[in-house]
C-alpha cells in the first residue's frame, strides 16, 4: 500500500510513498531503542557538530524543501521558504542547548555525605507531527531529542510526508546515525498504536488536534511513557480603544491569514473596543481584499488552498451559521470548490456583528476568517478571551501599560502576546494551558521533558 501525496492546489499526484508494515515499524522501534545505548553515550560537543551539520544541509537544500512544502501543503512559497529559516532555527538552537545540559550538587545534611543530581536521556522518542509545518514541527522535535541523547523516529502526516523525509535523509547525510533518526509512514490512528503500546518507546511528543492528544494520553498510560502535547488553540485577539490600528491592522492579518489561517496560533476572534469597531473594521476590510488567492508556486500568491475536504467544510459551515445568526459579511465568502481533483480554495473573510452564539465563536476555525464581536470593558473582553476550553495562544494591543499588565496576567494562555502578530522563536517555550496542551517546545524548556533526573547519595565519607 502506498499514500498518495497530492498538490491541494491542483489536485495533480507529487509522489506515492510505501506505507510501512506493523512488522517494519516494529523492527524500527527495537533498532532505535538499540541505538539509543551508543547514541546517549556520544559526548555533547559531538552531537552538538553533528547537528550543525544538518542544519547547514538543510539551509543548503533550502529551496528544494520549500518547494516540496508548498507541493505538498499549498501554502505560497515564500512562506516555505521562511519556514526552512523557522526548521534550522531549532536546530541550531539546540545544537547549543546539546552543550548546556548541567547537573548540580546540593549541600548534605551530613559531614559523610555528597549528593549530585545528574540528567540523563529519557531514551527513544516517538513523534507524531502535523500537515500544516512539516519541516519546522519535525526539527522543533527531533532537534532538542538528538541534543539530549535521545534516539528519534517520527510519523509525519498523511498528507506532507515527503519533506520529513527529505530532512531525515540530510540527517543521515549529516553523520547522525540512520537508527538514531528514523521514520515511518502510514495512518495516525495505526501507528499511534504502535508507538504507545512499545515498550521500547519512552515518550511520546505530538502536535495536533485536542482529540488526538486526549488519545494517545490515554494510550500511553499502560507502560507510563513521558508525553508532550501541543494541541488546538482558539487565539483572540484583543484590541483596546487606545491602540494603534493602523499596526492593530497590519499584525491581525499577518498572524491570521499565514498558511491560509491554517496554524495553531492564528487568530481565530477578534474582540474590539466598541469605540473603534467601524474604524478598524473599516481598515482592515481594505487591506485584507488585497490578498491574491492561488497555487502557491505562483508569483505574488498570499492564500493558498485549504488542506482537505473536511476542513473546507468545516470552515463553510462556521460561515453559513454566523451569517444565519446575524453576521454581516464585510468582505470575501467566496470559495472555489473541486472535489472531484480535491481543491478547495476559500477568499480571505471578515465577518462583522458576531457574537458567541456562533460556532466560529466556540470552535477552531483552521480557515482564513476573521470574526469581529466588540467588548466595552477590559474585563469583558478577558472573560470572552477566557471562555473556552483552550488556551495556547491570545494576542492584545494596546499602548496603555496598565491594560497591558491586566490582560497579561488575566488571559489563562500559554502564550501571550503584547501589540505582536508573529510571537514563535526558537528560543521561546511555546505551548498553551488548559486543553491546548502539556509541556513547552523551544527556549531552554523544551529540552527538558527529554530528560530524566537522577541524584547520587554518596555516604562513608571522611569528615
């Protein structure tokens, strides 16, 4: 059996890529195990050059992997592009983390005794990694694993496997042991299985739906595994009445139309001060008409096709019910649909008078669409913030240092980000409270859930 790997944006065949068996990902999982005794004893500063190595291989190959991310996702390419710079990102960050891994001593409570506390490896990991970055998901999990001196095989998406390939392949090429990084294809659901029954896999780390993430904790129970989830979001977006808009304007659209509104951080409400709803809606109706929908190989292209069928028609429907609901539609709502050839393209829209009776209120969106409901109080605007069952990502603008220390430290998100449309870095711990998720990737954090901690009582000493 093989997957087929599609063009969202023409429906035209890029690849077919073997799915693997139950017995080979078996056999892959008892090597990374088995290679994890070599790998975990290569000393840090050795690791730490391999990694650069991969990175330079992959900045070196950096328009052959953009390519192969808009083929393979439809996002426009120069978005690609700047994901590779986001992907090498993390691994030359924790190229430098690898080197960074300190223990300590802590003073005993007797003259005989010394105690050292160590870190170590917890041993192979198992990702599982989403359609919508797949060069920069996979080396935001697999860099800080490999720093640490664990072993790596990752199941990308169904529909974006041949970029986690292709950076697997510049691993290898780099020096870094075939069996220390690894990767198999097939259906999550089959190999989420695999992974969480293994006793040979030590932890998992996925990003995806809250569904999922709630599964594979549960699955991962029966042997106790270490688990990092970074799951759904439902990003507001607050702008008070002392704001900037112009730059309001400028950073709603750049955080909530990248990759077609597709990522986990986009901003999916936008609560406005009922002062300057009509100015701001107003502005950014003007600029967002501007976008040029297409193929995402094409020149000048800012909203690519969404993914699949399913989530087009999620996305049409959250339209439907807010107009029926009392939605002013102030630009967009036109699609393009062939499912036939599997494209689905969907305008860049901006949905006026909303309120919290509708889905698009209450549910992820994943599409290029701006809901707009207004708040008169700063209070108001965190409790609607607030009132849902995730929390990774909340946005605010305002020039007012006090709302700005209110909202910072009212809003129940993981991230949190202040008259900022782009937040992510690899040096920041980015992940969410709530539903959205368990443990933080990047920054010095994200090392940490892939290491264990250990202390050495040392007794019969001489005083």
């Amino acid at each position: 059996m093989k997957l087929k790997i599609k063009n969202p944006a023409t429906g035209q065949l890029v690849q077919e890529v073997p799915i693997n068996t139950e017995e080979e990902i078996q056999q892959k999982l008892k090597r990374g195990h088995e290679s994890f005794n070599n790998w975990f004893k290569v000393n840090a500063h050795y690791r730490s050059k391999l990694l650069k190595k991969w990175s330079n291989k992959v900045q070196g190959a950096k328009e052959e992997i953009a390519k192969t991310i808009t083929l393979e996702s439809g996002k426009p390419i120069q978005e690609s592009l700047n994901e590779v710079d986001y992907a090498t990102s993390y691994i030359d960050w924790y190229a430098e983390e690898a080197k960074r891994i300190y223990g300590r001593t802590i003073p005993a409570n007797s003259e005989s005794k010394r105690v050292i506390v160590t870190r170590q490896p917890v041993g192979l990991v198992a990702a599982i990694t989403p359609w919508n970055f797949p060069a920069a998901m996979m080396t935001r999990k697999a860099a800080p694993a490999l720093a640490a001196g664990c072993t790596f095989i990752i199941k990308p998406a169904e529909n974006t496997p041949l970029t986690t390939i292709k950076l697997v392949q510049l691993a290898h090429e780099a020096g870094i042991p075939e069996d220390v990084v690894q990767y198999v294809n097939g259906y999550g659901n089959e190999v989420g299985k695999l992974f969480t029954a293994s006793t040979y896999v030590k932890k998992i780390t996925f990003t995806g739906s809250t569904t999922v993430g709630k599964l594979l904790m549960k699955d991962s129970a029966d042997t106790v595994k270490h688990i990092s989830l970074e799951l759904g979001g439902h990003a507001p977006l607050i702008i008070s009445e002392d704001a900037d808009i112009d730059f309001a304007v400028s950073q709603t659209i750049a955080s909530k139309f990248r990759n077609a509104g597709q990522t986990c951080i986009c901003v999916n409400r936008v609560l406005v001060h009922e002062n300057i709803v009509d100015e701001f809606s107003e502005k950014l109706t003007k600029e967002v008409v501007k976008l040029k929908v297409g193929n995402g190989l094409e020149k000048d292209i800012n909203i690519g096709p969404i993914i699949n069928e399913k989530g087009f028609d999620k996305i049409i429907y959250q339209i439907n019910d807010a107009m029926q609901k009392g939605a002013e539609v102030l630009c967009g709502n036109n699609y393009n649909a062939n499912r036939d050839a599997g494209c689905f393209f969907i305008h860049p829209t901006v949905l006026k008078n909303v309120n919290e009776n509708m889905a698009i209120m209450q549910e992820e969106t994943f599409g290029p669409v701006i809901p707009l409901t207004t708040f008169k109080e700063i209070e108001e605007a965190v409790e609607i913030a607030n009132s849902t069952p995730y929390g990774l990502a909340a946005y605010f603008f305002t020039n007012d240092y006090r709302t700005g220390a209110y909202f910072h430290e009212n809003l129940d998100f993981g991230i949190v980000s202040w008259n900022d449309g782009a937040p992510s870095a690899a040096h920041t711990p980015f992940g969410g409270m709530k539903e959205s998720g368990l443990g933080r990737e990047g920054g010095i954090e994200g090392i940490e859930s892939y290491l264990e901690t250990k202390y050495l009582s040392i007794g019969g000493l001489k005083k």
